[in-house]
C-alpha cells in the first residue's frame, strides 16, 4: 500500500487500485475518492462503488490534477484522501 505522510506524519494519501480498494474494503475514515475523469473500467468502477457504499466524496478529476495530488506518479487512475486524526 502506497501512503503518504503530511508534515504532522499523518498518513492522509493512498493511491494505486489495490491500495486504494484495500484501504476502503478495511472501513479506514477516508475524505474524498480522486478518480481520472473518463476512466471506467471494471478495477475502476468497482473502487468507486465502494467508495459509495462508505459514502465516501467521489471526485472525478483530469490527469494534471490526479498528478498534482499524487506523490509518487503512480496513481493508477485513482487517489485517496484519508482524514486527519485529530489526536495528537
């Protein structure tokens, strides 16, 4: 699983299919879904019908947008945004 740290070493970022599948199929607090604008393929649509069942923010972004988010380049079509913990 790909997550990123924020500057509190929260882990707020996941990206790539599997990861991303993963982290809502385990009931993890997640903000928003960041899906590539167009893509609809079956790993895709099962991801955002996932995301739906956790009412989870669905947003359907374009390319340089998923790129700007993204840490690593690897997002596979598909990004989430965890929440913050509020503990400190």
């Amino acid at each position: 699983m790909i997550e990123h740290k924020d500057k509190h070493g929260n882990e707020n970022m996941i990206e790539g299919r599997n990861a991303v599948l993963e982290a809502l199929r385990s009931g993890k607090p997640v903000d928003k879904l960041f899906v590539l604008d167009g893509c609809q393929d079956g790993p895709v649509r099962t991801i955002v019908r996932e995301a739906k069942k956790h009412d989870t923010l669905v947003q359907f972004v374009d390319k340089e947008r998923l790129t700007q988010l993204s840490q690593t380049g690897r997002h596979q079509g598909v990004l989430i945004q965890r929440l913050m913990s509020m503990h400190r």
